[in-house]
C-alpha cells in the first residue's frame, strides 16, 4: 500500500471507530489498546499500565498474525493469548514501521467485516 492510501483509509478507519465508541482514537497506540481488549475477550475494565502495554503487545502479534509473522501458541492460566513469532518482522525507520503497522490494523479491520 502506498503511504497516501495507508493514510486515508486509517483516517476512514478512525472515523468508523469514532462512531463505534463514541471518541476518536487518538493515535496508533490507543487502536492497538482497543484491539487488545478485543483479542483478550474480557470486556472494558481498568486496566494497569503493565497490563495496557500487555494488550497492546497482544495486538501487535494479532494484526501481523495476518500476514504470518506471529503464530497463536495457546492461552496462559489467566486467558491471556501467547504468541510466538513465526518469521522476522522487517525493519525499517519509524515512520516505515507506523505506517506497516497501520497498514495491518486496516486489514485486521477489514478481516473482522468479511
């Protein structure tokens, strides 16, 4: 995908989780929050800030899950899914990791409305 249309179809993306919830996503890192929560099954709640980075880590390995980096082992005592990684993830400067993020949020997005 080409940087401009990563772009709009994130901005797409924040517009239909605006409306979803209510308040738009300030930035990546809250898509990638509300995605651990999804994947995590429990529901809204409070949660430590070790916990929100453990969401948001579980969403990372679920949207590039897509694309075959990650692979689901199972889950822990406490129902929390653990990933293990299948094959390197690409490097590249932040802005190219942002938008190959993004880019797999979009599609994990698109997988859920198929």
């Amino acid at each position: 995908m080409e940087d401009e249309s990563i772009n709009n179809s994130w901005e797409e993306l924040l517009d239909q989780l605006e409306k979803l919830i209510g308040k738009r996503p300030a930035d990546l890192n809250a898509v990638l929050f509300l995605i651990g929560v999804q994947e995590l099954g429990t529901g809204p709640k409070r949660f430590s800030k070790e916990a929100k980075q453990d969401l948001m880590h579980i969403a990372v390995c679920r949207v590039l899950s897509l694309s075959g980096y990650y692979i689901l082992e199972g889950y822990d005592k406490d129902g929390w899914p653990q990933w293990s990684l299948s094959k390197p993830v690409p490097h590249g400067d932040l802005l190219s990791q942002e938008n190959f993020l993004k880019q797999h949020v979009i599609q994990y997005f698109e997988s859920l409305l198929v």
